[in-house]
C-alpha cells in the first residue's frame, strides 16, 4: 500500500509543487493543511504515515504544529520542509521531535529521497 | 497652462486658478484637500501619521505629517493670506490597507493606520468645522490624486480600476 | 536609539556588505528555482528622512508586486521585494517550470508562487546574515500588494516613521539577462535594531570602534 502523506504549507504554490513530486512517485497524499491548527486536526482525523510541514505560518507554526503531533502520537514521522535552514531554527524543528529536514528551494529528488530514508527506518 | 505643484509626503502646499496640486503613492496616507471656490484656492495635506502626540520627534517635522497638527497648520497660513476657515470645504483621499498577513491588519492594532488616519481627519475637519463634501477612502489600492485649484474636482487614479472624481 | 543618520562611512560599507551577502544568498536561491543564473547588482545603502524615500527609490509611476515580510528574531526588520509588474508573469512561468508565454493571467495559484517567492528568497536572504553575524532570524509570512510602487512603499513608511525621522534601506537589484527579469530586495532595519546590527558587525568583523 502506498505510503500516505499530509503536506502542510500556507502556500497553495507550494501544496501543489509537493503533490506533483510525490505523486509522481507513487506516494499517496491524503490531505493538506494551510496552518499548524488545520495540520494537527488533519494529523488526528487521517492519521497519515508521514508529515510534510513548512515552518513560517499563519495562525499556528511548524515547530508548534510538530510539538502537537508529537504529543498526539510519539511515533509521527515528521519532515520539515523550510526556507528557514539557520542552524538554531534546525536544532528547534529536531528537538520538537521533526525527523529530518529540507530547505527550500529543494531539488524534488531531495524530496523523495526524504520520505525514502523515513520508509527505510521503518522496516 | 496648467501649473502642477507636487506635494510630497508629509507636506502642504497651495494653489490658485489654473493650479493642480498633486500627490503619489496614497497607501495608507492620506490626502486632505481644502478649496475655497470665490478665489479659487486650493491646498493639500499627504498625511502621514493619525496622532503627532505619540511621537517623540513631532516637533522637528512639519505639522502636514500628523492629521493631529496638519488641518490647523494649513488654515493658520491660510489666514494669513486673508482666507478665513469658513471659506473653506475639504475632501479626503487614501487611507487604504494594502498589506494583509494571513487576513489580519498589519501593527497589530485592530484598526490599521489607514482606517485611523481616515478618522483622525475627519475628527479635526468636525472639530474645526470644516464641511467634508467628498471622499474616497479605505479599501485596499494606492491611489494618486490631482487637485484642480479651478473647480475643487479631484481626480483619482489607482494601479488596477482606472480613474475617477470625486 | 541611533538614528540612521549617525551611521558613519564604515558602517554604511557594512551594510552593503550585508546586502551583498543576503543578497548573493537570495539570487542563488532563485537561480535554482528557475533554473537560470540570475546576477546581483551593488548594493545601495541610503539613509534618508523617510518622508524622501519615494523620490530617491526610482520607479514613481512603475505598477510592481511587493512582497513584504516582516521580520523579527535578533534584528527586528522590514523585508521588500519588488518586481516589476511586467514581469510577473514570465516570472510566474518559470516558477511554475513552464516556457515563457505560456500564462497571460495571474490566477490564485500564480499570486501564491509570487508570495513563496517571497518567502524563499527572503529566507535564504536571512540564513545567510543570521550565519554570518551568528543571530537568529525568522520572518513572517508573506503579505502581498500589486500597485504603483510609491504606494507599496508607503505602508512600510509609515510604519517606520512612527519611530524614527530617517530609513535605512539596503537595496539590491537582482536580474536575469535573457528574460531580462529585474526585481529589487530591500532590506529595511526596524530603527531600534541598528544598535544591534552594528554591536553583531563590531562582534563579527573584530573591529573595535569604527564609531
């Protein structure tokens, strides 16, 4: 069964320039989210495999997104996909519990290959 | 020929006759225009800031920066000249919100400094009893406004919508 | 709190050292995104009353989309990155990974890439200054504005001018030379933060006291 995914970003450019790559790698999204809050209801409801989120926006952030999920469900998989790549910012995403992280702009295979690690440490 | 007076941001300035004052980039500044139609006068404020009180340099800028300060500057030359207050109408121009984050007002103020300068001038007009006879404010464009010392009209011009009058 | 106006000539080098290096990081980033080298010109450091900027900022009658983010961390500061309205929508087709032409509407999907843009460059912007002056610096999401230049700037005016009389602007041209895309990043510090940059720059160079 396809690995199902939930991309969070407030930025529809970019929601849609993630589907496509994963997509096209057969990965299954399951749902998006503009903010922290819509992420975390979308975490609970869908109960994806692994979690795309973006740091910057609205409402809720990514690091405090990742710090809910993590509370709901220790084992979330969780990578962060962030202009933001400053080292102290990095440390606080991993601390939050992300398991890996992309700075943008991003080639799609540093994309893929992401998700492929987080698959591989599965098994 | 028509003479064009540019009038910069926190800054007055008169004309007569065949005078156009004009002003650019409305964002949320507004522009205060005053005329008086006997001897066909007109002066504009670009206003800047709602309240000259809660800024510690107030006193080393113009008045026209503050909607506090700019009305009573402008109508204390103006008398000067020989033009008493009651000789005057006043149109208002700009004050738009062009930048929202994610829906909310930018300064964290519930009310942006677009919609407070709005209001601040039209409390000095009703203080100092200046009738307000047009206005197009608020929304979310720049605007560039002309200022015809002949006939009072105001023309608008915004990037996307055209021209108008007001 | 220092008025931009008594920053002496070293600093001023500074900050174009600052918008060199914001800047270069800025270009590359939006070099990969759509794939063509993109050049930076040299960076301009003008201090001057806010009330002036208009005239000095070239371009009064130009329509652009701004792209403002604000940014907050060890430098409280404003972020503006301007292109011309012509533009638009080559740029959006690059973004996009389409030849050039394809679109003649900047939709809903369109306006998003342009704020992401925002945010990628000014992030890449910021990782490199934060590194260089070993700070942290976050940004807001983006806002967006497509209006006459004059009036995108006068929101970011005002705001500063509720603190200060003078801005301090590092302005920095980035292009493309066969599109001949153009666009502009203006790097704005809030007033109470020039303290600041010149304590890190101080930290950073090794300089004692240039003044």
């Amino acid at each position: 069964m396809a690995t199902r995914i939930l991309i969070v970003d407030d930025a529809s450019f970019m929601r849609m320039m993630l589907r496509n790559i994963l997509n096209s790698h057969g990965y299954q999204i399951v749902g998006e989210a503009e903010n922290g809050f819509k992420a975390v209801s979308a975490f609970e409801e869908l109960k994806p495999d692994i979690v795309l989120v973006d740091l910057i926006m609205p409402e809720m952030g990514g690091i405090e997104a990742v710090k809910k999920i993590m509370d709901m469900d220790p084992q979330a998989r969780i990578i962060i996909c962030s202009a933001m790549g400053q080292q102290a910012l990095v440390v606080e995403a991993m601390q939050a519990g992300a398991r890996d992280f992309i700075i943008k702009p991003f080639q799609p295979t540093s994309v893929i290959e992401a998700v492929q690690k987080l698959e591989r440490e599965e098994e | 020929m028509p003479d064009k007076i540019k009038v910069g941001m926190a800054d007055w300035k008169f004309g007569r006759n065949n005078d156009v004052l004009v002003t650019f980039g409305l964002g949320s500044c507004v522009a205060l225009a005053l005329w008086e139609a006997k001897d066909k006068l007109a002066a504009m404020a670009h206003i800047m800031l709602p309240d000259s009180k809660l800024i510690r340099y107030r006193q080393e800028v113009s008045p026209a920066k503050f909607a506090d300060t700019a009305l009573t500057a402008m109508l204390e030359e103006l008398q000067k000249l020989g033009y008493n207050k009651e000789r005057f109408q006043a149109k208002v121009v700009g004050g738009a919100n062009m930048f929202t984050f994610a829906g909310k007002t930018i300064g964290g103020n519930s009310m942006n400094v677009g919609q407070r300068n709005v209001l601040a001038v039209k409390e000095e007009l009703r203080k100092l009893q200046i009738p307000l006879v047009g206005e197009d404010t608020g929304g979310t464009s720049g605007r560039s406004v002309e200022f015809y010392a002949a006939n009072g009209i105001l023309r608008i011009r915004t990037a996307m919508f055209g021209e108008k009058e007001v | 709190m220092r008025e931009p106006s008594e920053i002496n000539a070293f600093y001023q080098d500074a900050f174009q050292e600052l918008g060199n290096i914001g800047a270069g990081n800025a270009a590359t980033a939006l070099s990969q995104l759509v794939g063509r080298t993109i050049h930076t010109s040299v960076p301009k450091v003008m201090i001057v009353p806010i009330e002036q900027v208009p005239d000095i900022v070239n371009g009064t009658d130009r329509i652009v989309a701004g792209i403002y983010l604000k940014i907050f961390g060890d430098i409280p500061a404003k972020m503006l990155l301007t292109f011309a309205h012509t533009d638009l929508l080559a740029l959006t087709d690059l973004l996009m990974g389409q030849p050039v032409g394809t679109s003649n509407l900047l939709n809903e999907m369109r306006l998003s890439a342009l704020k992401e843009l925002g945010t990628i460059l000014t992030g890449s912007f910021l990782n490199a200054l934060a590194k260089f002056l070993d700070m942290r610096l976050i940004p807001s999401v983006p806002a967006l504005a497509i209006d006459l230049f004059p009036a995108v700037l006068d929101t970011l005016l005002v705001e500063l001018s509720e603190e200060a009389r003078y801005a301090l602007l590092i302005q920095t041209e980035i292009h493309e030379t066969e599109t001949k895309l153009s666009g502009n990043i203006f790097l704005i510090p809030e007033p109470d933060a020039l303290d600041v940059i010149i304590e890190a720059i101080k930290k950073t160079t090794g300089v004692v006291d240039a003044g």
